[in-house]
C-alpha cells in the first residue's frame, strides 16, 4: 500500500485519538490522588502506564495489519488498542473499573481484550510473545488467513520468553512480526546499562528471522517497515523483529518524576513534529490537522462520559468468570 | 467391551478417539513426536496425526506452553506434555499470569481452553529435581482445574473431560501409577477395567476405593495406592479403613470429605507432596470448617517432611508416605 494522503491523515487522526485518551486518563487519575498520592485512591485506580510519544508506533504498525491479524499488547497498551480500534468506551468504562467495561472491570488498563478486533494485552513483561507466536501457530493448523504481531518493549527482549519464541518463530518459520519498541528506558534502568547490543533487531539473525529498525518515531517510517514485516510473514517468509526508536513522555507510570533521566536525553514528543510535516507536505492544512485534534477529544470526552455515567459492578460477581461454563 | 488397561494406556485412549474426531486438539511437548510424551499418551501419534498436530519441541517451556496458550485463545485446543512437574519453575508465569487469568481477567471474553500433563512423585531414587509432587503449588493459582487419576479407568474418563473442558486444566499422573515400563510392574490396584467406548469421569467427586467404618485415610495418586495396602494390613488386625481417592484438586469434593470423615470419625490424610501449607492442610480444615464435632481423635497427615526429596533409597523410603506409615498412623489413632 503507498503512503497516500489519505492514509497519513489517518496516522494524525489515530495518533490525535490516541494522544486525547492517555491525556483523559491522566487528568482522571490524578482526581483523589492530590495532595498526598495513592495508587488505590480516586476515579482510576492502580498503576496507569501512559503511552504518550508512542503514539506513532500503534499508527503505523496497526496500518499494515489487515482485520484477520492478531495482537498482544503489553502493560502499555493504550496506543496500540486505539490504534487497533478497540472499543473506546468500553475501554475508558474498564480503565474505570465499570461494569460496562471490555471486561466488567475485571481487567483494568493493563489487562485490555477485545476479541472482536483480536487484541490481548498483559502486564507481565513478554508475556505476549508467546502468545503472539501460538495464535500464528493456531492460524497456521486452521489454515486460516492472519498474522501476529507482539508488541513488547526494549526491557522485554531481555526476557527468557523473547528468546525462546524467537527461535521457534526462526525455526518454524511463523508469521509474526516482534514490534521492540524502544523507549530507552525500562522503568529506570537504560536500555545501555541492560542490553549487550545496540539494536534489538540485530539479535534476529541469531533466530533466522529478519530485522529491521526504524530510528525516527515517525508514523511514515514505521508503517513501510511495518508493512515490509507483515509481506513477508504473510508469503511465508517467517518472522521479523522491527525495533523502533520511540518515546516515554508520561514516564513509567504515573507519579514516576523521572529525576533519573539527564537533561540531554530528554525525549521529542512526535506530535508537534509530524503534524508539521503533514503541513509542510501539503497533507493537511493547520487547521485542517487541529479540526482532527479537536475531533479527537471530542470523542474521547465522550468515552469518558459512557465511563463516569456506566455503574459498578456487583460485588457478588467478583466470584464469576473464573472458570468458563460456570454460570455467571 | 472393555480390557484390562494401565493408566497410560488408559488415557493414550482417550486422547486418540478426541483426536481422531477434533482437528483443534494438537500435541505439543518435547520428544512427543518420536517418544509420544513421558507417559506415552501420544504414543504412535507422530505416526498417525503427522508433525503438523504432534509437535515436538525445543526446550523452551516458557515459549512452547506460552504458545500453547496464545493457540488456545486461538480458538485450538492444546495438549502439552510437561514430562516431570519439577519443571514448572522454568514456566510457571505461564501457568500463574496467563493461561489461568485470561478468562478471568477478560471478563468470560477469552477462553483458554488446553490440557497439561505432568508426571509428579517420587519413590524411584532420583533426587530432589525429578521427585516432586507439587500438586498443591498448581492447584493454589486460582483459574486453572486440576485432576489426579489415580487409575486406569479414571485415567480415561478424567482425561476425555479435560478435553472437553473450554478450561485450562492440568492433569497429573503419578509416575509410579502410570504403568509404564521405566517404573517396574504395574500396582495392581492402577489397573482397570476400561471400556471400549468413550466416557467422561466428571471432576469434583472423590472415589470411594474401599469402604469402612473406623478411620478414613485420603490420598492422591501414589498415596491412594500405599493406602490401600494399608488397608489390607490393617482388615487383618480388625481395624475397617476407607480409602477415600481425592483424585481432583480443583474443584475438590469437599462435601464427599465430609461424608467420609462424618461416618468415621478418624482421619488421616496421606500426600506424596510437602507437608506444610498444601492439600493435606486443606483437607483436615475441610471437615473442622464444617464440623470439628465429627473428629473423635485430632487428624493425622502422612506426608513427605518438608525437606528436599532425598536421593538415596534408605533415605528417600524413610520419608515417603508409604503404607508402613500410614497403617501406623492408624494404629495410632485406634489405640
């Protein structure tokens, strides 16, 4: 598929929508949280891991995904799930804790499944690898159509589980593309002070896969080298690992105060910077590409209003969902 | 028609008549495709289902019972070979995170429907890595069913109701029970009668082995065996023992404890796995929950001590719960 304008205007909007979410969810979480901060206080409860800067990563990878296509997401899901086109409000109502939610508030954000668009996420560090890596094995026995894509981050590639899915994704020749994204840090720890080499992508040739990386957060760039991964698991051509440089505006989670990165790593937000090119492309006008950013908030202010307005769940149901085939 | 079968026989059984009919059900595991899992229950399978559903392999549990996973959800239905449960510690965030949360934490949206067979115990002399029962330490993680047969015909029936079954289920054979050559002779009483035919053995019933009416001794696997040989013993110094057979953990048949215990009010509970904090506990507080009354004399667990399984045969048979100690435990409680 070329780069059309039509397409690229799609990136701004998906990342306008993406954007508008996690900053909805911030004001949120930081209701009842303020003077003296709690986890467990306010209207959204937990750890909240933000996706802003990421924006790009879920625009372009998502773009070069057909319906068919399956997801595993991890603990910071939100820019992939809106990518994907995940139910917004069930996701805002779950994020809430509401019965409404994707999962009757059993999940919370970093627990987000909506089957109807195949997407999973996890809060376990690569965790979703092999899952990514069964539903390709499942398509492959049904010989049905459909790839899978894990998105993990660069703490992630350390893990056992990368390592061995990724050599039985080379050895079987499965059609799954690891999307790295590496945000340079994992939680505090540098991505120089944890991993041997610089590029995760070069570790593919240690599994037969191919590698590609992709240093520019930009939705562009990423959606290309996206696509070339998904061609070539699609022919059959097995798996690719696709790192891509991208950002951690909100820190790790909320109230990380992030004293631990220097100045001179401070990140770009890619907002800002692909908006311009989409002007300076002739794309959109600016006020075109606002129109689209005011559009964006608009319906995630609604997703917050489906949310607040949803009603709890029961406590008596707490004890359902355990087991399938229970009633419950 | 039914024949005299082992327990591995017993369940190879079950697994091929599912197979046969259900293309979502594949085997994965190392060796399964040459070797046919520890028990042998994918015995001739690699021969007969082709490598595309018989897939053995890398040493990678994480990455192949994960994966397991990820095709369950999938819409397949996985049966992974674990060989020893030792093993679980090189995958366990696959059993406590993911397969036994997804449809929990999905709100019913995911299912997760797969089979885990794992071998469990000791008695064999290998060791502290190789002996473990550790049923206690699967059946803790809520979301995941977990059933012990502790014969051939059970083996069968409990094996075509996980299959069945949209959940997460592990299935645990004791390696001494399974009647597989690398142990010795079969125990007589794993041995069955089993039909022909497909059936299910419902999860959540205890079996009655032998009725009596002075003690109950429960037990699991290996244990309900060494019970039974106890029991013997113990009918010719006029002492009636029930051996009560828990044969699945989860969901346990509480209520069937209860009945037992309620109509002896003796018990002593036998387990292969470490004494403290597991299933043997959770017995004795299934009947003083629901009435200590019942208890004519405090409980009694037979048990391995909470100590790494030993190598050596004097050392391991001192702490095994074999049939010495249990109709000791007995007599104790009769005196």
């Amino acid at each position: 598929m070329p780069l059309t304008p039509e397409l690229r205007r799609g990136f701004w909007r998906t990342m306008c929508l993406s954007r508008a979410f996690d900053d909805a969810m911030i004001a949120l979480y930081w209701e009842g949280k303020l003077p003296i901060f709690q986890f467990g206080a306010g209207p959204l409860p937990g750890e909240l891991h933000c996706s802003n800067g990421a924006e790009p990563v879920g625009a372009g990878v998502c773009a070069a995904l057909g319906p068919e296509d399956m997801i595993t997401a991890d603990h910071r899901p939100h820019h992939v799930a809106v990518a994907r086109g995940v139910d917004l409000d069930r996701m805002a109502a779950e994020l809430l804790g509401r019965r409404t939610g994707l999962s009757q508030g059993k999940g919370g954000h970093m627990h987000i499944y909506d089957p109807a668009v195949n997407f999973a996420s996890s809060g376990i560090i690569a965790e979703g690898m092999a899952v990514a890596a069964g539903m390709a094995l499942a398509r492959r026995l049904q010989k049905r159509p459909g790839i899978a894509v894990a998105f993990i981050g660069e703490g992630a590639a350390n893990q056992g589980a990368f390592h061995e899915v990724c050599n039985m994704v080379g050895l079987w020749k499965l059609p799954v593309v690891v999307v790295v994204q590496d945000n340079e840090w994992a939680v505090s720890t540098g991505k120089r002070e944890s991993t041997a080499v610089e590029r995760n992508s070069d570790r593919a040739s240690a599994y037969a896969m191919a590698g590609e990386w992709v240093g520019t957060n930009d939705p562009d760039d990423i959606f290309l080298a996206a696509e070339r991964a998904v061609a070539r698991a699609r022919a059959g051509e097995g798996g690719t690992i696709l790192e891509l440089r991208t950002a951690r505006l909100a820190g790790h989670f909320m109230g990380d105060q992030q004293a631990y990165i220097p100045a001179q790593m401070k990140q770009v937000d890619p907002l800002p910077l692909y908006r311009e090119k989409l002007i300076r492309d002739g794309v959109l006008s600016a006020e075109e590409a606002d129109a689209i950013a005011a559009e964006a908030k608009a319906r995630i202010a609604r997703a917050v209003e489906f949310a607040k307005a949803s009603p709890w769940p029961e406590p008596a149901e707490a004890m359902a969902h355990v087991f399938a085939g229970e009633p419950a | 028609m039914s024949r005299i079968l082992t327990m591995a026989r017993a369940g190879r059984e079950a697994l091929d008549w599912e197979m046969e009919r259900r293309p979502e059900i594949v085997c994965l595991g190392e060796d399964v495709f040459k070797m046919g899992g520890i028990f042998g229950t994918m015995d001739g399978f690699g021969a007969k289902y082709g490598p595309e559903r018989v897939i053995s392999t890398p040493i990678s549990e994480t990455g192949f019972i994960g994966m397991a996973a990820g095709a369950a959800m999938a819409g397949m239905h996985p049966v992974v070979d674990l060989a020893y449960i030792d093993f679980i510690g090189v995958c366990y965030n696959v059993l406590l995170n993911c397969a036994s949360k997804t449809h929990y934490m999905s709100g019913g949206a995911v299912k997760v429907p797969m089979t885990l067979l794992i071998g469990t115990g000791g008695g064999y002399n290998n060791a502290a890595q190789h002996s473990q029962c550790l049923h206690a330490t699967v059946a803790h993680i809520p979301g995941v069913k977990v059933v012990y047969p502790s014969n051939a015909y059970d083996a069968k029936g409990m094996l075509h109701t996980a299959l069945r079954d949209d959940n997460f289920v592990i299935y645990l054979t004791h390696k001494g029970t399974a009647g597989v050559g690398w142990m010795g002779p079969p125990i007589p009483t794993t041995l069955a009668e089993v039909p022909e035919e497909p059936y299910t053995v419902p999860f959540g019933r205890v079996k009655v082995y032998r009725e009596g009416t002075d003690v109950t001794v429960t037990g699991l696997g290996m244990s309900v065996h060494e019970a039974l040989k106890a029991a013997a013993e113990l009918e010719k110094e006029g002492i009636s023992v029930e051996v009560v057979d828990l044969r699945s953990l989860v969901p346990l048949d509480r209520e069937g404890i209860m009945e037992s215990v309620a109509k002896t009010g003796r018990l002593v509970v036998t387990d292969e796995d470490y004494l403290s904090y597991g299933v043997s506990g959770e017995v004795i507080a299934t009947v003083a929950e629901r009435d200590p009354g019942v208890f004519k004399k405090p409980p009694v667990r037979v048990t391995m001590p909470d100590i790494p399984i030993p190598f050596s045969r004097p050392l391991e048979q001192a702490v095994l719960p074999l049939a010495g100690r249990i109709a000791d435990a007995v007599r104790r409680l009769m005196s």
